[in-house]
C-alpha cells in the first residue's frame, strides 16, 4: 500500500500547473442594477399594492427643493447624518392599487400613462380591471397616467377627487389639468374631509401641499393604514425638520402645520404610512424624535 504523507500531497498539487490547481470560472456578463416594482400585502380583508411607477436620480441641488429657509451648513449636517448625500437625491413615485373583492381602486396615475399601464401589468392587474381612480391631489406626477396619447389610460373607470382640489385647479386652468382632468370631469365624483371612497376607505383632509390635497385612510377590522400622498416628500427633510420649506407645497405655512399634525397622529396611533415619494416600497412607520420626527421603514410587519 502506498501512504502518502500531507508533505508530499502538498509536494505534488505544487507540481501541477497553476491553471490546473484552481476552479473553473464561467465567464458572466456584468448586469444593470435592479430593483423591485411591487410590493402586495393584506390589511385585514384589503389587498394593498404598492407600485414603483418610476423612479430617478435627481441632480437638482436637494436645498433649491428642500430646508430652502435653511443655513447649507445645517442642511448638509442633517443630511451627513442620515448617511445621504446634500448634492442629489432620488425621487419615487409610488400609486397604490387597493383591492376591496368589490373593487380594484388606484390611488393617483404616475407621471405617464405607458409608465402606470407597465407596472400595473408587473403587479398581475390590467388598466381595464382598475374600476376606480381616486386623485389625492392635480400635480403632474399625479395626473400624467390619466390619458394615453389622449385616450383615457383607464377605460373602464369612475373618477374621485376632493372638491376643493378639483374647483382650485379648474380655476387655474393649467395645461396638466385642462389635458388630463377636466376631459374626465362627468366621471367624476366629488368628496370632502371625512367622506367614504367605499366602506373603509376614507379621505382625510392634507390641504397646504396643494389647496384641497387629500390623504385616504384604509380600514378592515382592527387594521389601519394612511395613504398620505405628498404630506410628506422626503422621508429625512420632510419628517426630520417638518418645518422646513419645501418648493413644491403651494401653501408652505398650512403644509408644515399639516406635516407636524398628521406626523403627529401617525406617531402616536403607531399608524403605517405608504408616503408616495418615500423610498420604495414606501411603507413606513413615525416616531417622535427631538422636536421632529423618524421615519421607521417596515421590515415584516405587513407580512403577519
């Protein structure tokens, strides 16, 4: 019998060519990064999607948009110590599908049609079985899935939005609404503070982002949720320092009061959140801290 001792096994495998003494390799091409574009769950006998219509990385300075009453230097510390950059941000933009058995509602448009038609068919729906639109305010990025190369994008659907929303943009007359709202206005249903979508989904008062901006809060059971749209638009500058200006609130004095209350409530109900521009999947939690706020993100808790 012939023994081999560890000297000479390591002898001979350091013989062998270099190239025969490692692995094989299979060459793989380098990929584009991903990410996830629906996120479902259940809230109580709800069915809740959460969908990433788009998303982009924004090279506007953040303070032209956001903290714009506020020192660079403080700026940039709150940033620096929420480990994100004060030189570009990343904007999402989130609608939501809820599915009450009865009926698949859709909660804003995105900011194109093909855009919301694409991940709405990610998400295993098709534009044809959305029943209802409810908008939570007029701006673009809300509306723009609304119409499809002046079709609408939802043919077989009923409109809903807050009235005071609705007679403050017909009033303007800007071209997003013109184009995109007013051709589906005998479609339209009209609500206001506390009045019911269906039975458990409830529109909320949010006015300040927009003159009549409007959250949804969804109810089944002992379970809550609070759609809050554009209440808050950065989950760090927005809820960090909800004092803080911010370019896209038309009202900037009644949106930070709306912030700080509805922050507020959320904290204290330990109520989730789906914010349309917190990062995807938007789901959330608030908690108190200092004299603002934290943003939790959910792990599992929408799993249970």
């Amino acid at each position: 019998m012939i023994r081999l001792t560890r000297r000479a096994a390591l002898g001979s495998a350091a013989a062998l060519p270099f190239a025969a003494a490692l692995p094989a390799r299979a060459e793989a091409p380098r990929l584009d990064p991903s990410h996830p574009t629906v996120r479902r769950f259940d809230l109580g006998d709800l069915q809740v999607t959460v969908l990433l219509a788009n998303t982009l990385t924004n090279p506007t300075p953040p303070q032209e948009i956001f903290g714009m009453d506020v020192d660079a230097e403080t700026f940039a510390q709150v940033s620096r110590d929420a480990f994100i950059p004060d030189d570009v941000s990343q904007f999402f933009f989130t609608p939501t599908l809820v599915n009450t058995g009865d009926s698949l509602i859709l909660f804003d448009t995105g900011q194109t049609g093909a855009d919301i038609a694409r991940v709405i068919e990610q998400a295993g729906h098709s534009t044809d079985q959305v029943d209802t639109v409810v908008l939570t305010h007029m701006h673009g990025d809300h509306i723009g899935g609304l119409m499809t190369d002046g079709t609408p994008t939802f043919a077989n659907a009923s409109y809903v939005t807050g009235q005071t929303e609705y007679d403050a943009w017909a009033a303007m007359e800007s071209e997003g609404f013109e184009t995109n709202v007013r051709p589906l206005a005998d479609r339209m249903t009209f609500l206001s503070d506390g009045d019911d979508v269906v039975s458990g989904v409830t529109a909320q008062a949010a006015f300040g982002h927009t003159p009549g901006h409007m959250m949804y809060r969804l109810s089944s059971g002992d379970r809550s949720l609070m759609l809050t749209a554009d209440m808050t638009n950065h989950y760090v500058w927005s809820l960090a320092h909800p004092d803080w200006e911010v370019k896209f609130d038309m009202d900037k004095a009644a949106a930070a009061e709306t912030r700080r209350r509805v922050l507020g409530m959320l904290a204290e109900e330990r109520m989730p959140m789906i914010g349309y521009h917190m990062p995807f999947p938007a789901i959330g939690y608030v908690e108190t801290r200092g004299d603002g706020f934290h943003w939790v993100p959910e792990s599992y808790q929408m799993m249970l």
